[in-house]
C-alpha cells in the first residue's frame, strides 16, 4: 500500500480495496534518531537562544560578537607609570535564515474514498497525518544543516582512513578541554559504524577499560534508541545526517555555544490558509489548481559555526 496514494490525484492503489479499515502507523526510519538528538540540552539550549533573540525587524541576517575577556595578565609596571591600555579583541559571526520547504498533495477524489479508512496512532485526516510530519520534517533538515558544518571543524577527532578509537575519542575531548570548554553537556553524532567502532575497540581492550562504567554501558544501552553512551562525558547519538568525505564519515562533537541557529517567524497573510504555525515552521494549506490540495510546510532559517573551539570533527573510515 503504497502511501503516496493518497496524496496524488493520479491513482487510488489498493488503499481503496480494503475490505476494513486501516490503521496507519508511523513507519520506522533512520530519522527518527533525529528527534533523540533534537531533546538534548545542548540542542535545546541552541534553540532557546534562537527564540530569545526575537524577529529580526530590518536585517537579513542575525550577528553574534565573542569579545575575549580575562585570558590576558597583569604586568610588572614601575610605580607612578601608566599602563598602556589593551583594546578588546571579538570575533564576529553572522548567520543568515533561508527559505526550505517541503510540499505534500492531496487529492479530493482519493480523500473522500479513503479518508474513512484512517485509523490508528496518526489520524483521523490526512491533514492531522501532515501535521504530526511538520515537526519531523523542520527537526531533519535542521539536524541535516548542523552536520554539515563538521566539514567546516577546525579541530578533528580521529584520523583519516582509520576506524574511530576510544583512545582517539578520548583524546579529542581532553583537546576539548585544553581549549576552554570544561564545563556544561557535550554531544556527538556518529554513524552506526563509528558506533561499533567503539565498541569493538572497547572489548578489545579488556581488563579494566572494557570493565569501567562507561564501557558497560555502552554495551547495556545497545537496544535504547539511537543514544549509545555518555563516555567522556559526551553523551553519543547514533545519526543517519553525517556527511561523508574521501571515504570517511564526519561525525560531529559539540558543547553549549559551539553553534548558533536563527529562524525568523514569517506570520501568513490574512488569505492564506494557515494549518500549523510553530513558530519555528509554519505549514500552509492552499490549492493552486484543480481538486488538489497541497500542504507545504516551511522553515526560515540558518545555522552557522559559533565557536570553532567549542566542538570537533569525528573522522573515522565509513
């Protein structure tokens, strides 16, 4: 039963020759592991600040300066000289929100045959079914967007055509440390592999590492969603977002404040048929033609690399 079906007005399929009705369920994809990593704080907090900042009333962009406090020292001075004055030194960077959407169709002639047929978790109407998708489909691309930036990391954990360590792991949060980022949750995003990586390196080990908490578990928590462990005190999320680059997936290690995101709140006019406004995504329903509907939900929105300090590249063999 093809669920396109329902959304096109160019066939019905074998929805409409169900002798009972049927229960639609949410089918079992790699993206859900993208609203496991959505609910950690370090996203959350992200998020928290996007929404803090407001609209963004007469500018295209959303601008954030790091001025550097308290990393200089007091000088020896003779008595009665006048120190000279130490101007502060900011980094400044921007992110800029951009139009994405996503569109579904629906067909009146498939609606009214089948729309009866709707039961289950996702229901009772196609448009109930597309507003439990918005949120999913806003939370992918947003997760999609952040992995991207590990190709722009300028810090890197592991090597290049070798699979990921838990000597390398920890190594790389220690780095993470050493730069000034020693407080607050961290989070990383792996692919499955680099996730046995770990595990298989573990167990090889033996003794006392592969017997330490962390290491158990990970082991204990192999059947608990897409989180894998806390080691290091990195909390590790199994991902399907991450970019490959020359045969290696990019992973990703991020702290509080390593990335900065804006959307900007685009409220309908009057005439438009508004059927979720979320504020950070909004989904629309209109008919451009004919007896078909379509929803389109769309997100105005950017993210950009805060602090290069704060996080890292997870580079492993894919």
């Amino acid at each position: 039963m093809a669920a396109g079906n329902w959304y096109s007005q160019s066939g019905i399929g074998d929805a409409n020759n169900a002798s009972t009705a049927r229960g639609i369920m949410a089918a079992l994809t790699e993206a859900n592991k993208n609203m496991e990593a959505a609910a950690h704080p370090v996203m959350q907090a992200m998020l928290a600040r996007d929404a803090g900042v407001g609209q963004m009333l007469g500018a295209y962009g959303y601008g954030v300066s790091f001025a550097d406090l308290g990393s200089g020292k007091l000088a020896a001075e003779i008595e009665g000289s006048e120190a000279t004055p130490t101007n502060f030194s900011t980094t400044n960077v921007t992110v800029t929100p951009a139009r994405r959407a996503f569109t579904r169709e629906i067909s009146d002639y498939a609606r009214s045959l089948q729309e009866s047929l709707l039961m289950g978790e996702i229901g009772p109407d196609v448009e109930v079914m597309l507003a439990y998708e918005g949120t999913r489909l806003w939370m992918n691309s947003l997760v999609d967007q952040i992995a991207a930036l590990a190709s722009s990391a300028t810090n890197t954990i592991g090597s290049t055509g070798v699979p990921l360590t838990w000597s390398a792991l920890n190594e790389g949060i220690l780095d993470l440390k050493n730069r000034g980022a020693a407080s607050g949750r961290a989070m990383a995003l792996v692919t499955v592999k680099g996730a046995k990586d770990l595990a298989d390196d573990a167990l090889s080990l033996g003794g006392a590492v592969q017997m330490a908490p962390q290491i158990q578990g990970l082991l204990a928590n192999a059947t608990a969603g897409a989180y894998v462990a806390s080691l290091g005190g990195v909390d590790v999320y199994l991902n399907s977002e991450l970019d490959t680059d020359s045969g290696d997936d990019l992973g990703l290690l991020i702290t509080d404040g390593a990335i900065i995101s804006k959307h900007q709140q685009v409220v309908l006019p009057r005439e438009a048929d508004s059927l979720v406004q979320a504020g950070f995504y909004s989904m629309e329903l209109r008919r451009p033609g004919g007896s078909v509907s379509r929803i389109e939900t769309v997100a105005y929105n950017g993210v950009a690399i805060a602090e290069n300090g704060r996080m890292a590249a997870i580079r492993y063999v894919s």
